[in-house]
C-alpha cells in the first residue's frame, strides 16, 4: 500500500489567483456578450452566471488571505 502524499500548499495562491483572473475574464466576456444580444433569455443567463462568479470571487478572495495567513504562521 503506497504512503498518501504530503499536502503540499506551496502554490496555492498563484492557483487561486490563476483562477481569480480567469474568472474575471470570462465575467467580462459575458457582459460583452449581454451588451451586444438581443436575446434576452440569454443575457438573463449571464447574469445570473456573473452573479455566481461573484460569490466565486469573493471565496477565492477569502481563501488567498488564509493562504497568505497560513504561510506567516508556519
């Protein structure tokens, strides 16, 4: 039976900001795309969608700084 890997938290936060920016570029093509449909079924669903890459960003946010935190307490 082979031995679980240590967790190795060292790029964490150049993940989680990896995924911070490719959050906001994709919120920013939505709002792109609702500015120039006419379809409002559509534009309804990028929002909503943006409205969760909102809550998305906030927790990948609040995880940076534990990260952040975790690294000056270790």
């Amino acid at each position: 039976m082979s031995k679980p890997k240590p967790d190795d938290r060292s790029n964490n936060v150049d993940r989680i900001q990896f995924n911070i920016n490719h959050t906001i570029r994709n919120m920013e093509a939505a709002e792109e795309m609702i500015e120039k449909s006419d379809d409002r079924q559509m534009k309804s669903d990028l929002e909503e969608k943006n409205e969760r890459r909102r809550d998305s960003l906030q927790g990948m946010r609040e995880e940076i700084r534990d990260e952040a935190q975790n690294k000056r307490n270790s």
